[in-house]
C-alpha cells in the first residue's frame, strides 16, 4: 500500500473538474505518477491545467527514444492573465534520459551557472517498455528495484525545470549547455 499525495490528488481533482471530456484513466494515471511528489508551495489550483499541459508534452517527447539518447524541449509557457508573481511567464526545460546517479545536481549546477536558476523541479522515474523501433509500449512509475534493465525495460528519468522566462533565441544554447552534462 502507498500513500497518497493531498497536493497530487487536489491536482487530479480539479483537472477532473476543468477538462472536458474528461480525462482517461491512463492520463489520470500518468499525472499521478508524474506528480507524485508534487508540493503545496509549487501548486495552485489555478495552475492545474499548465501542470496537466507541461505534464502531457513531457510524456509526447518521451514517446520514441533509443538506448543512451537523450531527448530535451525548451520552450515558453505564457500566463494570458497575470495575477501575481507566481504567474509570470517562465521556460519549461522536459528531459528524458536514462536515470543516473547526480543527474539533477549537476543539471543544477549547469543552470545556475547559466543565472538559470530552477524555481520549480519535477523528477519522476518510470519504467519504460519499448518496442524494436523504440516506440514507448508501457510506462509505470519505477519503485526502487535494484535491476536497472530486465527484458527490453529500461529506467528513464523525466526531468523539469521550470525557470525564469528565457527568450527563444537563448533556447538552443540552453539545450546544448545541458546536453553536455548528460
């Protein structure tokens, strides 16, 4: 048995709530794992549909990947209606790698370096199936098991960072800084 995250599920309740047709079961699924450990200072109600469409595009970019390739979007979410500091317009950077020891340090470490600094970081392992053209077949979220690969599954880390609005021009620089960690 595993608990539930309130944050999370206030997330899932009101995205329930918003989104019509109602979401499915499998992205109610995918947010759950995504988010899992979502916190109440990163979170607002208010937020849920720009966390469910970063969310949805991160899965999107994950969905063909090949062994040891690593894929990386930048780009910028605009807020239509500011209403406080915490809806200015920011840069979303969505990672999919193989998980390995240090990632987000030095992912970090690059970022300020850059006076990028992260205001919000979502990090969540799945466990990927693919099939020989390396399209995704299943992910579920990695609990802690000690193999890294069994049969054609393979640990994957889905990386965000949510930082300071970043204009287009400077995302391809941003993109190859951080290929160069990873």
């Amino acid at each position: 048995f595993e608990m539930q995250n309130t944050v999370t599920e206030k997330l899932i309740s009101t995205v329930k709530r918003k989104v019509k047709p109602a979401p499915g079961k499998d992205e109610i699924d995918f947010l759950r794992n995504f988010y899992h450990r979502l916190s109440g200072q990163d979170f607002a109600s208010r937020k849920a549909l720009k966390f469910r469409e970063t969310a949805l595009r991160h899965r999107q970019l994950g969905q063909i990947r090949a062994p040891g390739k690593t894929l990386i979007d930048v780009y910028n979410l605009s807020n239509d209606r500011i209403k406080s500091i915490d809806d200015r317009d920011t840069t979303i950077i969505s990672i999919v790698t193989d998980d390995k020891p240090f990632t987000i340090d030095s992912l970090t470490v690059k970022l300020n370096s850059m006076r990028k600094t992260p205001h919000r970081t979502t990090h969540p392992t799945f466990e990927v199936q693919r099939d020989n053209n390396h399209r995704m077949k299943s992910m579920s979220r990695y609990k802690g098991r000690q193999q890294e690969k069994y049969g054609n599954r393979v640990i994957e880390s889905y990386i965000q960072f949510e930082i300071d609005f970043t204009p287009e021009n400077e995302h391809k620089r941003l993109d190859r800084e951080l290929r160069s960690i990873l």
